[in-house]
C-alpha cells in the first residue's frame, strides 16, 4: 500500500516543484569575437564562451560563430543551414557580423554594402519563417583611441548598414559597436588593453613572441562584453532575460 501510494505522491511533488518554462535555445551566429576557442588559442577568448553560464537550466547556448566568417562565408559554408536546421519556434539567434564582410582585401569574406545588407535580411527573415527570434547586433568594436585619448569608430560603414536593416526589419536590436566602445572609454587607453590579447614575447607559451592584438579578447575581455550583451537584452524587455541567473553588471 505504501508503494502505491508514493507514486502518485511523488508526480504531485514533481509537477509542484518544477517551473513550467519552456526549453529555449540561443544560437549565437557570428565571427571570431563571438566564437569558441580551441584550447591552443588561448588566452583568446570569445565573448559567446563566458556567456552561456548566465542561464538557468531552461536555456542552452548553441555558438555556431567561427573564426573569420562573414555573412557571405557563414551562408557558403552552411553555417547558416545548420542554425535553421536546428532553430524552432521560440528559440532566439543572435546575428553579429561585420568585421569580416568589410575586409575588402579577402575575396572570400568580403561582402559589399548591398550584399551584407541583403544577408543580414535573409537571416532575419528565415529566422521568422521558422518562428525563432531574431536579434540583430552590430559588430563588436575594435580596440583603437585617437591621439585626444577617444575611443574611435573600427567599423563605421558596416555598423551604419546593420542599423539600417535593424530600422527596416523591425528587428531587436543591440548597437554592440557603440556599447563596448563606451567601455573601453570607461576603461581608458591603456587599462583597455587588459581586456584584449595583449602578451609580451615569452608571456604565454601559446604565443611565445607575444601578441598586439585589438581584435580579439582576453578571459576578462570576454566575460565583460557578455555582460554588457546580457544587460542591453535586458534592456530589449523580452521573456528571454527572465531566466538570467547572473545578474549583468550596471
């Protein structure tokens, strides 16, 4: 008797206990600055590593973002099919690109003004045809100040073009660009370069004649832009933000 009684109790208490939130998923489709990082890259890291740990359990980050893709590679390459294969009705895909579509030196990235415009809405509404959640950002910024000590523009053509389609479409939108460069303003010229990969020759043994670089992140750099990317969704007022466990800093 006591068996039979404890079944029922035990779905009782399941089904009192447990949240009826649906599952969601984030995918994240971007480049380099957003991507994960094999472990011979390190320090570099991309912001996408430390932001799926802000989540409650109901939430899972798929990071689809590579190394040097642009929207014309991450269409070419399937990267893209891969988002709408596994994206469904409520879930969210986060678009960041940019920073290699402007390379006007590499062929094989480049996009011109009108096709990454063209990309960017091809994304957004595929996106919709699936019923997910599009959320349009413009590219994060390059780390670069002017001789004043101003934090200055890395990719003012391309971010115009992704305010432009984000105007267009509707679509929720985060400026990233403007975002991060306020904070590295915050942080000034030289204690900005904590937040990127930045090591001296014999610093780090994956990088034993050093790194200057302005592009990419640090461990610290990264956490940073993936709270400032989870305080401008709260921002966006969506249901998404009510399942952030870590709050994002102010």
């Amino acid at each position: 008797m006591k068996k039979i009684l404890f079944i029922p109790l035990a779905v009782l208490l399941t089904a009192f206990l447990l949240p009826g939130k649906k599952k969601i998923r984030i995918f994240l489709a971007g480049d380099s600055t957003m991507a994960t990082k094999e472990a011979k890259a390190y320090p570099e890291t991309g912001w996408g590593m430390p932001f799926v740990h802000f989540w409650d359990s109901t939430v899972t980050v798929v990071n689809k973002a590579r190394n040097g893709r642009s929207t014309k590679t991450f269409i070419s390459e399937g990267l893209w099919k891969s988002v709408m294969d596994e994206a469904g009705e409520g879930d969210y895909v986060i678009i960041q690109f940019g920073h290699n579509d402007e390379s006007v030196d590499k062929k094989e990235r480049y996009a011109t003004p009108d096709t990454f415009k063209m990309n960017l809405k091809k994304f957004i509404q595929e996106t919709r045809d699936k019923k997910a959640i599009p959320v349009l950002f413009t590219p994060v910024s390059r780390r670069k100040f002017d001789k004043n000590g101003n934090a200055v523009e890395t990719h003012r053509e391309y971010s115009a073009l992704v305010r432009e389609v984000a105007a267009e479409t509707a679509v929720l939108f985060v400026d990233l660009d403007a975002k991060s460069r306020a904070l590295y303003q915050q942080f000034g010229e030289e204690n900005s370069k904590l937040l990127f990969l930045q090591l001296q020759p014999g610093e780090h043994p994956n990088y034993p004649e050093g790194k200057n670089d302005n592009t990419h992140f640090n461990e610290l750099g990264a956490r940073l832009i993936a709270q400032l990317v989870l305080k401008e969704l709260k921002e966006l007022k969506i249901e998404l933000t009510d399942r952030i466990i870590i709050p994002a800093k102010k």
